[in-house]
C-alpha cells in the first residue's frame, strides 16, 4: 500500500547528512556549546532573512513568544489580544508573562485574525495584539498595525510558522514591534531539538531579550532583572544555519504543492480551500482544507495510506487550562466552525507530483462515491 506521511522529516536529512554531521562534528570539536559563532551568525543570518535589524536566539518558539512580551513591556496584570485557533503556546506565553489573554475570533476564508474585531476587545488593561500567522499564512497586517498606533498598543508577531513568508512585499518578523519564530523539528526551518529566535527592528527590545534569555544578565554574574536559561545551543544553530540556505528553495516547493493541491480539488463543493489574500505569499508550513465528513474522510484516507493531521481540534477558550476564561462554546463561533472542518494534508518540500495527485485522486474519490450513495438512495425511496 502506499504510504504518504503528513510530515517526512528523513526525506529533508539525507541530502543534507554529510554538510549536517561536518558542522555538529565542529561544535563538538571546539566545545563552544552555547552562545558561540554559530548562534551569533545564524542571528545576523536569519535577521538579514527577515528583512530586520535584529533576531536572538533562545531556547524555543514558546520562549521567543515569551521573551518578545516581557521585552515589549507587557506586564502582570496586562491584556493581550490573540486568537482561538493556535497552538496553546500562544497563550500559555501570554500567561506567563503575568498578562491575560482576550480572543477575537477569525475570518473564516483565511482562518487568521479578523482586524474588524480587534477594536470591540481592547480595554484599558490591553498592553499588545499577537496576530498569529497560522499555517504559514500571514496574518492581514496592515490593518491590525494601524489600530495598534492608534491605542498606543504593542504588535507581536506569532510567526512560528511562517518562515520566509511575506505581507506587502515584507517578509513576517519585521513588521510589527517584535515577532517569534520556532524551529520545532517539523517547522519549515526546524532544528534537530528544541530552538527558537525573536525577531525585531528595534534595538532596545532586542537588547532586553539578549539579556532576559540569560538570566537577566548582560554581564556574568551581574543580573539587572529576573530572565530565565534559554540560550540557544551551538548544535541546533550549526544545523539551522545549514538548513537556512535551502530555505527560500524548499518554500517555493512547498507553495508549487499548494498550488496542485489548490488545482486538483478546486472542483469539489465539500473541500473550501485555504484563501491567499491578495498582497501575500504564505510559505504553507501546513496545507489545511475545511471539508464536509472530516472524521469520515480522514478515515478513508488513512485506509489508503495517507496521514493527515488536525492542527487544531480544540479552540483556546475551550482547553481546560482556559477554563478561568469563563468563556464557552459560542464564543467564537468561526473559530469553533473551523476547529470541527479542518484537516491538514500532507505537506513537505521532498512530496512528488505523484504522491500530491494520488492524495488528490483519493479525496476525490470519497465524496464522488458519497454523491453516489446518496444518489442511489434517492432513487431507492422514489421507486
């Protein structure tokens, strides 16, 4: 049976084996194993990616998220405003910088921050607005920024999954006060362990987050604040800075897959497909279709050797941690829609044209057979 995996992370290491064991051979050998030349470059290199001034590397994506906040001024007490519909560190990050999370829902087409909604949220107490650029699609900036000025509100970025991708002819990381980036293993640049890198133009936030990620200190043994240990390690900046300059190349096939996925099932009513505003280019670090029969048809999918996720099946205001919310179901009815449709295919640089159609071919085939059915059974009740 064919097997298509949902994420194939030995496809992208082998080409890169050698080049990657050379550079971790040479941290080992030097055994500068944290904040050394490797992290130190990959900053000015992933800066330069980004079109900003400056990236620091910490722990991880969580870490960055953190850090960016806590750099940015949000304090105990603070609001921040954010969406339902992300990976929970989003607003653990939130919480741990001492602030409380506000939601707005989402526009449905792009499964992104609704900016018509923000204003209706903020409050006195709110310090930031984190838009998130879920799967790799840029959140609708322009808008979102001009109702910050005009609160006097900081902008973080959540771009752990948008890795290169642009808004406006401007790469994600350097539009709004701050961003963080995460290169969990699975991420369009993912390291092989945990890493992350806080992105930004301005050089006061980015010399508080050189220091908080180091215990608060910018000189050892004198601590000015209280930070936490996330340096990031030489090891997982030696392998991001390989992995880097294949960067722009493998998102170009991430979005040539889009672009056959987008294609091939455009036909189908039951499949809406993800909506590129027009003024992007999202780098896909996931391809997710809202679908009719999502559970029925992630079934027959497995059955034909496809994997597919769900990212994510539980909004925010829904988790058990959120329950202090006090915010049920019906909150976000946009976002709680999406969480029950969405379905992510497989999605990697290293697929083949082969591998996307006979995805293509077999969800086809689940809803042509259901018209089927359904047209039988009308027949069968007129008769």
């Amino acid at each position: 049976m064919t097997k298509i995996k949902l994420v194939d992370l030995h496809s992208q290491y082998e080409p890169l084996k050698e080049e990657l064991l050379a550079e971790i051979s040479n941290v080992l050998e030097g055994m500068q194993l944290f904040l050394g030349e490797n992290t130190f470059r990959l900053e000015e290199e992933f800066a330069a990616f980004c079109q900003a001034r400056y990236a620091i590397g910490v722990g991880s994506g969580t870490d960055a998220l953190y850090l960016a906040m806590r750099a940015c001024g949000v304090v105990a007490g603070d609001e921040v405003i954010t969406v339902p519909n992300t990976f929970f560190a989003t607003v653990e990050a939130i919480v741990m910088a001492g602030a409380k999370p506000l939601f707005v829902d989402i526009d449905p087409g792009t499964n992104n921050m609704d900016p018509a909604l923000i204003e209706a949220a903020i409050t006195p107490r709110t310090r930031a607005i984190v838009p998130v650029h879920l799967y790799g699609q840029p959140a609708d900036m322009k808008p979102i920024l001009k109702i910050a000025r005009r609160h006097g509100l900081r902008v973080i970025e959540d771009a752990c999954q948008a890795h290169g991708a642009e808004y406006d002819g401007r790469r994600v990381g350097g539009i709004g006060d701050a961003a963080a980036f995460s290169f969990y293993c699975a991420k369009n640049l993912g390291a092989y362990g945990e890493a992350g890198m806080v992105v930004t133009n301005d050089r006061q936030v980015a010399t508080s987050v050189q220091m908080l990620r180091n215990h608060g200190s910018s000189e050892r043994y004198h601590h000015t604040a209280y930070g936490v240990n996330s340096r990031m390690d030489e090891i997982q900046a030696a392998v991001l800075r390989v992995k880097l300059r294949h960067l722009d190349e493998s998102n170009t096939r991430r979005r040539a897959w889009a672009f056959e996925y987008n294609r091939s099932l455009a036909e189908l009513p039951e499949v809406t497909l993800p909506e590129e505003l027009p003024y992007t280019q999202p780098v896909y670090h996931l391809f997710v279709i809202n679908v009719r029969q999502r559970d029925e048809l992630r079934d027959w999918l497995k059955d034909r050797g496809i994997e597919t996720g769900i990212h994510y099946p539980i909004p925010l205001h829904l988790q058990e941690a959120c329950a202090d919310l006090g915010l049920g179901p019906g909150s976000f009815p946009h976002a709680e829609a999406s969480a029950e449709q969405i379905l992510s295919l497989p999605m990697y640089p290293e697929l083949t044209i082969d591998q996307v159609s006979y995805v293509c071919q077999t969800i086809r085939d689940f809803y042509h057979q259901g018209r089927r059915q359904r047209s039988k059974r009308k027949v069968a009740l007129t008769s």
